[in-house]
C-alpha cells in the first residue's frame, strides 16, 4: 500500500472513467454482518447501479421538508440548551455542545431518511448506547480496513454472534433494529408511503434487504462525520477571538440587512455569507472528518504515477491531513486556522486561481467524481446552520 496526498493523483483515481478501482480497504465498512451497502462494496458494476439508484433521494429533490427537518431540529437543540444548561447566579450548567451536536446529527439524519427521529434531543440522551459503541466500533474499522485478514476471522460462525444484531437492545445492532424496523414499515399490505429518502429509494427498486443495510450506512457515516466537521470546525472559531468576532458582525449586518430568515438562517442565504463560508472551509482543511485510507487499487496492467511504475493491484491511500496542509496550495502557516486565507485579496486573475486551487483541493474531504460523497448537499446544509446559529446564539 502506497499512501498519497497529491490533490491530482486523488482525482485521477476517482475520475469517472479511471481504471483505478476500490480496493480491499472499503470491505471493512460492512456495518451490517451479512450484507454490503454502498460503501462497502467493491464491484465497480453494483457500485454504479446503487449511487445511480440513490443519488435522487440524498439530493432532496423528492423531498420536499428537508431543509425544515434540519430547522426543526436545530430549534430542539436549541430549546434543549435554553431549558437545562443556562446558569444562574445560583447555578453552574455546563453543556458539552460536542455531545449534543451528535444528537443533532443523528436526529436529523434519521428524519430525512426514514420520516422518524431517533430521540437522541429529546431525552438529551443516547437511549441505545449507540455513541459509545460507535467509539469503540469505528477505530477497529480503521484496523480492519489496512489488515483485511482480519474480517476473514471475524466472519468465521464461531465468531458469529459478537457481530452486532438487529435484536441487540444497545448499541449498533439497536440502531440496526430500529432501522430494519423503519424498513419494514414502507412494505407489505399496509405500507406507510413517505416522501423521504426511504421512499425515494424503494421508488427506484432497491429490496428490502438492500434498504436494511443502506439505511444503517447512511445512520454511520451522515451522523458522525458531520457532527466531526461542525464541532471541531466550532471549537476553532470560539477559540479564536477575532474570527468569532468578524462572523458574529457579519451575521449582525446581514440580519439587519433583512438577508437572514429567522428562526434559523436558510440555506441559500448561508451560503452567501462570505466569512461563514471561509470558516466552514478552514474547518473543514484543519480537521477533515473522514481520515479512514480510502484506498483505490492500481489496475491489473499497472500506473505510472510520479514518473515511476506501479504494479496493478497495489493499493494506494490518501493522506487527508497531509493533503490539507500542503504549502504549496494553502500558503506557509496550513498549522494555523485562519479564515481569512479562502478571501480574495484582490480582483486578479492569479489571485482567483489561488482561491480556486485551495476550494477544489477542500472539496476533496468529500470524495470526488464517482466516489463522491452522495449526503454532502446534506452535510453541507447541516454545517451552513448549525454553525452560524450557535456562534451568533
């Protein structure tokens, strides 16, 4: 296995057209024990088929509510916050923010999806001990993926039942179930009809035993790596006193400008906030939320990368860090969080280039081309809200 943080080399590998293909590594993302989803599947044909039969529903287009599921749930947060953890002169309530930016996510995801929340925000707590076990569960995918001998033995019947189950009352195999319950829901004499996710990929044949195991991937990777992306991308801009300072007044001016909705900011008018989207980015630079290996296999005939062979088969991975921290396109501090780098210094051409390199090199902690990530418009949407409203709360 190679490791890479070549921007050029990561497009080259997931171009629509390239002979690399997805190697060994995706396997470990198998959350469900005995069926692939579409992270975790390696045949190139079925892989296609799923992001073509999937795309519609992650896009929103058939889901008209969205955008007001997130809002729902981001004024939850935000009641849950007003009614337990405002002190006192009396009373100390702290609130780790952390903690509740994944119910936020988790909630939302599982709105979006299958039409029903888990609860995490309305009991302020992890009813499946789900959080915990993924903590435990995701650093072990990390290992498996580089030492894929490992899932052999782990698939073995002896080992079968310390996989999580869909009848577990904790943990993944209970998110599991409450998933297949969701599932079971849309099927059968009196199947319940949403215009959700769910309903969008049943609208383009996926099976019942398909949607179980997509429905638990789209719960795994739509939840933590977003609530990685907006906490870590929060915790830069409270800890840096004149990028809160310069957002909060840019969110000031635009709302006395009438150019932010209330209660909660809409997407499109994020959007058009140039400082919030600077931080967003820089966040995302400093702290990419997804740093598993990704590895692309070399085909069979073989690649010439950086002017040496490579023989087919090897594997080679990125380094996300590396990647968004390279001098040469982010400048000479990528160490430090600075906002104002993604701004333009002026109306040159070079300058726009500068700015252009680093937003397509950013972008790449969202995959690209035909392994690009298909719930990023939801992310996306997720980090525009939920970062704005609790800086300027």
């Amino acid at each position: 296995m190679l490791i890479t943080t070549d921007p050029e080399l990561y497009k080259r590998m997931h171009a629509v057209r390239s002979p690399f293909v997805r190697s060994e590594w995706y396997t470990a993302l198998r959350l469900h024990p005995t069926r692939d989803n579409i992270t975790s599947v390696i045949d190139e044909g079925v892989h296609a088929d799923l992001r073509n039969r999937m795309s519609t529903g992650y896009s929103g287009k058939e889901n008209l509510h969205m955008e007001d599921d997130v809002d729902y749930r981001l004024l939850q947060l935000f009641d849950l916050i007003d009614s337990k953890y405002v002190s006192t002169e009396k009373e100390y309530r702290p609130v780790d923010i952390s903690r509740l930016y994944s119910y936020f996510t988790l909630d939302v995801i599982s709105s979006i999806a299958f039409g029903q929340e888990f609860g995490f925000l309305k009991h302020d707590d992890d009813p499946f001990g789900y959080i915990d076990n993924l903590q435990e569960f995701l650093p072990a995918i990390i290992v498996f993926g580089a030492y894929p001998e490992l899932q052999k033995i782990l698939r073995l019947p002896l080992l079968k039942h310390v996989m999580p189950k869909s009848t577990d009352k904790r943990g993944l195999g209970r998110v599991m179930g409450f998933a297949k319950e969701r599932v079971d829901e849309r099927f059968g004499e009196k199947a319940i009809v949403r215009h959700d996710m769910l309903g969008s990929f049943i609208k383009r044949g996926l099976t019942q035993e398909q949607l179980e195991s997509e429905t638990l991937t789209q719960i795994t990777a739509g939840s933590d790596s977003t609530a990685s992306a907006i906490r870590m991308t929060l915790h830069f801009i409270s800890t840096t006193p004149h990028v809160h300072s310069r957002l909060v007044a840019e969110f000031k001016t635009a709302l006395v400008a009438g150019k932010i909705s209330r209660p909660v900011i809409r997407d499109a008018e994020a959007r058009a906030l140039p400082y919030l989207q600077a931080c967003i980015k820089e966040g995302l630079r400093m702290y990419p939320p997804v740093t598993g290996l990704l590895a692309k296999a070399v085909p069979p005939e073989g690649a010439t990368i950086d002017g040496k062979f490579v023989k087919g088969g090897t594997q080679i991975a990125w380094n996300s860090w590396g990647m968004q921290r390279d001098k040469e396109i982010y400048g000479v501090d990528p160490e430090i969080f600075r906002p104002e780098r993604w701004l333009l210094r002026d109306a040159s051409e070079a300058e726009k280039k500068r700015v252009d390199k680093m937003t397509e090199t950013v972008s790449l902690v969202f995959g690209y081309g035909r392994f690009g990530c298909l719930g990023r418009g939801v992310a996306t949407m997720e980090l525009n809200k939920g970062i704005i409203e609790v800086s300027c709360f």
